[in-house]
C-alpha cells in the first residue's frame, strides 16, 4: 500500500510498542537477561520499531528521547520511552512501555490516506477520508465503520490463513532484508 503510493506522501509515521507489563514474570524477576541491558527490557526491544521507522522515514534522524518511570521496580530505570524523529519530509514518534497492555502498533499518515497497521494480530485498515459537503454525514460515517469492519476481518482471515499454511512473514522478512544490507554494504 505505501510502496505504491495508495497513501500519498508520508506526513507521520507513529509507533506504539507496549512490551511486557510491570506486573509479568519477566519483569518481576531482576535475574532476567533483560535486566542486564543498560536500557532494560526497552532497550532491548527498541531496535524493532527502529527498523521499521527507517524504512518510512526518509533521512531518519532521533529529534529527542524522554524516558519516564511510573513502576516501582528499583532495577528498571525507566519504564516508558518516547522517540521523537524527524525524516526527510515526515515528522514520527516511537512510544515503548511496560506499562500499558502488549501491542505493536504503526499509524502512517499520507497525504491520500492513512494506514492503521497492528503487527501482533496483522491486521491493517486503510483511512481514506470522506468528503461530506451536501451529504448525510451519518450514512458517510456508517459507510466507513462498515468498511473498516471489512478490512479487519479480511486481514484477520488471511492471517490466520498464513498461520495455518505456516507462513507468518514478519520476522523473515526483517532477518532476510538485515543479512541483504549486509552483503550488500547498504543501510
């Protein structure tokens, strides 16, 4: 969708990363490998969201970082994290926590639409507006609830479909672009 140019021009590109909660066993247990990072349990899983800002935000630079601690927990130092980046012609944000329920989230903001992308359950919803100037808004905003209803439900089916065939592609298509950048000496 975005490489064919169906959102237009990138505008904002945000990334919501919840990790593990406060509360869970690997949180809890202040032996976990996690803990051994200096940035923790979020350090150690910023590098996924990064990788994916790269890819949509051209020229990517890291604008400023605000770390937070909302827990308890002595041994973490920080357990909510926001990125403010900057790109080419875009503007985005990576926000990581372990303090709001597990998701991985992306919202690409175009100039022709907007991409609502949930990498957990692979789901993906288009926005494309609507124009309303002499129209019922009710039955334009029936219309749109109806179509995203439809594009969850089909990025749902073919989920599962690619499960069951075995073929869930996130990560191998992540591992195979990294081993490319490296044999061919690019970014």
């Amino acid at each position: 969708i975005v490489s064919r140019g169906d959102i237009g021009n990138i505008i904002r590109v945000d990334i919501r990363h919840g990790l593990d909660r406060i509360d869970s066993p690997i949180i809890t247990d202040p032996t976990h490998w996690y803990h051994k990072h200096s940035g923790g349990i979020i350090g150690e899983a910023l590098p996924h969201p990064v990788y994916i800002a790269r890819e949509l935000l051209e020229d990517l630079q890291v604008v400023d970082v605000y770390a937070k601690k909302f827990g308890k927990i002595e041994y973490m130092h920080f357990d909510e994290l926001q990125v403010n980046l900057q790109g080419k012609s875009c503007i985005g944000t990576i926000a990581s926590s372990c303090n709001w329920p597990e998701l991985f989230t992306i919202d690409i903001l175009g100039t022709k639409s907007n991409l609502h992308v949930n990498l957990y359950n692979q789901t993906i919803v288009q926005y494309t507006g609507m124009y309303t100037e002499g129209k019922n808004r009710a039955f334009l905003y029936g219309k749109a609830n109806l179509n995203q209803s439809l594009q969850i439900l089909s990025s749902t089916v073919s989920a599962a479909i690619r499960v069951f065939r075995g073929k869930h592609l996130a990560h191998p298509l992540l591992v195979n672009k990294f081993i490319e950048s490296i044999r061919n000496d690019t970014e």
